[in-house]
C-alpha cells in the first residue's frame, strides 16, 4: 500500500496551473483582468498560433513596482484582498493571486512594468518555474507580459489544444465579453501580425452595436430595472431574432461576465410565451447588486457565481425581462401597460359570414385604398374612393395597425395603415390575442362558461372517460362542462366564453390529455400557461375561414391591446408590414 506523501512545489503549481489556464483564452482572461483592475484604458493584444506560440499584453495600467515583480509570479500573492472580509466582498475581477504563477509553471513569462511617475521600468522573466533575477528595461508607465510557448513545460497537455483558428476563435470571444463589460476601455487584438479587432473607447450602447452588430441592436429592446439594492440594465432582442444556439447570451454580474443557470432559467421562463422551445433569445443583460450579496469565489475561472438571495434575484430578473418583452405590439410605446378591453365582437363565435372585402366589392376602391396617398384620404371625402370601414368618420388617427382591406387565400388579413401595407397572419394574431385574454381571465374571476346551443358528442377512450370523471371540478375551473354518456361517450355542454367558437372536441381532449399527464394541481399552478396557450392554439381562427371586414378589423384592435402581440404563442411573427418606400422599390417606382 503506498504511503501518504506531500507534492513537489513544481508539481502543485502545474496542478493548480490546470485549474486557472485550459487554453490561451483563460490565460488572456487573467492577463487583460488584471490590467482592467490596474485601471488601464487602453490594452492591446498580440497573438501568434492562436495564443499558444506567444501571447501578449500591452496596457497603461498602474504598472508593478520593481520589488514586487518576483512575487508577482509568485502562488498566492496579490494586491487585491488581504483578508476573509475583503474576499467576501470582492469587487476587483482577479483576486486569488494564481494566474501569473500558473502559467509561470506551464509557460515561460516575462513581465516588463513602469508606475508612473518612476524614472524606468523594470523586467523579470520566469523559465521552467524559476524566477530570474529583475533587470532595468525601457517602456512606458503601464505593464507588458508576454507568455511564451504555452504547455511547453507540460507536453501532455499541450496535445490536448485544439488548432490554430479554434484557439484564436476563444480568444476572440474572450475579448468580446471584456469589450461589452468595459466599453470606456479601448481595445486591440492582433493575431500572427495583422490587427483583427480595434474597439475605441465609447459609451455602452455603441461597444454593444460595434461587438453585436446592427442586426442585433435592429432587433434589440432596451431594459432598465431598478429593485432595491438591484439594478438591471442592458438590451433584450425581439422573439423574431432568436438563435439555434445560445451564441449571443451575454450576462454580467457586476462588470463579470458569467454563466450563470439561475439568472438564463430566468430570461428562459421570461421568453416562454413567445419562443418557440427549440430556439433561443438574445441578449446582453447587466445585473447590479451588493458584492456582499453574491458569491464569485465559486469557480478558479470566476465564471460562475452564487447569489444570497437566489429567489429574490431570480424573480427581478424574470419580472424585468417579461415586463420588456410585454410592451412588443404594435404601437406600444416602452413600459406601456396591457390595455385589455371587455371581450368585443371578434371573441365571440362567428355568425356565418358574407365575404364582404373591398378587393371582392369593389376593385378600384381596394387599389384606391392600397396605392392612393393616405395622407389625404379621409372617409367619403371628394375624390377618396371608397372609404376604408371601421375607419372614424371624423378622419382621426390612423391606428397602428390601420384598417383592413381584404383577406388574402383565405390566411392573412391585408390592411393598410399610415406608413403603408400590414400582412397579419390571422390565426398567429388571434392565438396570441385568446392566450392573453385566457391568462387575464384566469388570473381575475377564472374562465366563464357558455353553454353551446348544440352540444358537442363524442367518442372517446376508456382513459378519457375515466379522466372526465376524476377531474370534473378542474374541467369546470377551465370553463368546460364535459359530461359522461356511456363507456365511450362523452358530451361538451360549455366551454369557456373566449372559447366558445373553437372545436369543441379538440379542446376536451387537450384538456383531458393535460389532466391525465399532470394532475390537477400541477395544471392549475405549474403548467397552467401551457395549457392555455395550447387551448388557444385550437380555439383560434383556422386557414380558410373566412372574415368580414369587420371581424378583421376587431382583431386588429385587440392586437394594438394586448402585450406580446408581435408574435404567436410559438414564436412565430403575427404580422409584417410594407412602407410605400418598400413597394415603390419592388415596382421600381422612380428608377
């Protein structure tokens, strides 16, 4: 049996060495980290090989004064924390003192620093984990510190990196994080020679726009939340610019880039309503909070933390997220409330329609009302053509959505506002429009039956049956009246007012199919959005339905009324539009 025996110090730092530096990203991590916490506004890097052949940091920091150069590369030596209070409330990004000592154990490192104000600079280099003595050396105030021939001490490690272009490509999201958390810090990345990346100093909305580009900040909603001892800023982007991966998350916990699961479940749970599952949101979200209150000391790379108050902080995040991604409808203005209205013509079931739109009746009012300036047409004025119905009398303000005029293959609603041509996609809308009016209702006085003047009979299994049975109270919180004829039949007396026009059968068994999987209280409390965005799904408007203008037109307005209207409970978009200025390119108008 071998004895207990204590490690060699080489062998202690290299071990350690595993747990700070994988790759050249988490050594160009702590190098730029600690130039940040030196106070340096300028940092450029220089790599070759992608980091691995040498790896350089040049900065206008604070520099390190010549007597401290050894024990900079020294385990456990820093200028950070001096006590287990300091380290409780730690608000510097490096703090543990192992980075430079680390890579001294796998690395050879030279480090040439100058403090303002000194008449030189001074050098010391490490090689193979011995610290030579210091030298004089020439550069300005601030610090350098190259890191050369990476794992060269350790070649069994050294097989396990990846090529040159994956390297580099972990370094360049490296500075990516660093750049958005500190955009009044200038930043220059070079690699084998030739400059990749040049970030001037500037303020934080354009460093977003300059890392994220303009199809991020195009999509983006900007968030500002304030609890408390919590602040949340930062953009959120629109359902309709979720990713296949989560490539464009980017989450800071006072300025530390982290990955953290409580605060992504959050922004997850957020989206829920208008993504759909196989997609993820964009983001750059900074969360503010007392160093006291979170935890970094959890990880060696500090990239994951732990908050005090874990629920406090997930539901602020989650509250300020969904609070943003409500005010997404048309003509809602930032932090606008829901204007939800007593459930008008188009909630109620359909009586059977005459096709009654201005492209069947009359065809030159229709590309009147399409092509015509709106600017001077105004209901029965000279000239105007056909006025546009549901349109005031008094030539008001058009609404966002305007007015409609036609419906197009029997799927989307064509209508014509202020800046041109809207398309809605009119089952999209009106699950959208039931989903929230379902939510608001549950949430108030429950759903309200209404009984159907033909009830609805069918066929059903044994199991549902059974479920019908077992579950009848929570049928009757939903709205429904499912009743049980035989063995095999069942019978939908009423369902719920918002969904008195849906298919009766197709809802009883979403229903009856969720109370079998779940349970009552896990639907009533856990799932209950779910089910009623599925429920919604079936009692909305199908493909070919036909709509009166009006109808359109109702389903217009409530669109303009409800949060989250710009997409469908999937995350699917509800509706485009068209300017003047984008058909007359399509027709090249004026070419």
């Amino acid at each position: 049996m071998s004895r207990i025996a204590r490690l060699g110090e080489v062998l202690i730092a290299q071990i350690a060495a595993g747990e700070v530096v994988e790759r050249p990203a988490s050594a160009l991590k702590e190098l730029v980290e600690n130039a940040l916490d030196a106070g340096a506004r300028d940092i450029a890097i220089s790599l070759e090989q992608g980091g691995v052949q040498r790896l350089r940091v040049d900065d206008n920091g604070s520099g390190i004064e010549a007597e401290d150069l050894p024990l900079a590369l020294a385990p456990h030596a820093t200028s950070k924390i001096r006590t287990l209070e300091d380290l409780e409330t730690v608000t510097s990004l490096g703090f543990r003192g192992e980075a430079l000592a680390s890579m001294a154990a796998v690395a050879e490192v030279e480090i040439v620093s100058r403090v303002p104000g000194a008449s030189q600079a001074f050098s010391v280099r490490s090689r193979g984990g011995r610290v030579e003595s210091v030298m004089p050396a020439a550069r300005e105030a601030g610090s350098t510190i190259i890191v050369s021939d990476l794992f060269s001490e350790t070649p069994a490690r050294r097989k396990f990196l990846k090529s040159e272009g994956t390297e580099y490509a972990h370094c360049d999201e490296l500075l990516r994080r660093l750049a958005l958390a500190f955009p009044q810090v200038s930043f220059r990345l070079a690699h084998n020679g030739r400059v990749q990346r040049h970030w001037p100093a500037a303020d934080r909305a354009l460093r977003v726009r300059s890392v994220l580009g303009e199809e991020f900040v195009e999509a983006a909603l900007s968030l500002q939340e304030r609890a408390a001892s919590l602040s949340l800023e930062g953009w959120v982007a629109r359902p309709t610019f979720s990713r296949a991966a989560r490539d464009a998350q980017y989450v800071f916990v006072n300025g530390r880039f982290v990955r953290d699961k409580l605060i992504a479940h959050a922004v997850r749970q957020a989206y829920q309503d208008v993504l759909h599952h196989e997609r993820h949101p964009a983001y750059v979200l900074f969360l503010e909070l007392d160093p006291a209150s979170v935890d970094v000391n959890v990880h060696p790379a500090k990239t994951e933390v732990r908050f005090r108050e874990s629920q406090a902080v997930h539901r602020f995040v989650f509250q300020a997220v969904s609070k943003r991604l409500s005010a997404t409808a048309p003509g809602r203005e930032p932090g606008q409330g829901p204007a939800f209205s007593a459930p008008d013509s188009f909630a109620q079931p359909y009586q059977p329609p005459q096709q009654q739109t201005l492209a069947i009746r009359e065809p030159d009012a229709f590309h009147a009302a399409l092509f015509g300036p709106l600017a001077g047409l105004r209901p029965n004025a000279p000239g105007a053509g056909a006025a546009l119905e549901g349109a005031p009398a008094d030539g008001g303000e058009i609404p966002p959505l305007g007015y409609a005029l036609a419906q197009l293959q029997g799927i989307y609603v064509l209508a014509q506002n202020a800046a041109g041509l809207v398309v809605v996609d009119m089952h999209a809308a009106h699950e959208r429009v039931l989903y929230e009016r379902l939510k608001q209702a549950m949430g108030q006085e429950g759903l309200q039956s209404q009984p159907l003047l033909l009830p609805c009979t069918f066929r059903a299994d044994r199991s549902e049956v059974a479920a019908a049975e077992v579950y009848a109270e929570a049928l009757r919180a939903f709205g429904f009246d499912l009743g049980v004829l035989g063995p095999e039949t069942l019978v939908v007396r009423a369902l719920p007012v918002l969904l008195a026009a849906g298919d009766a059968q197709a809802l009883a068994r979403e229903l009856l199919a969720e109370l079998r999987q779940y349970g009552a209280s896990r639907l009533l409390e856990e799932r209950r959005n779910e089910l009623l965005s599925s429920l919604a799904c079936h009692g909305a408007v199908r493909a070919n339905r036909q709509l009166t203008v009006p109808e359109m037109n109702a389903l217009l307005r409530d669109m303009e009324r409800i949060d989250r209207a710009d997409q469908c409970n999937h995350g699917r978009p509800t509706w485009f539009s068209l300017s003047l200025a984008d058909l007359d390119r399509l027709f090249m108008r004026g070419q």
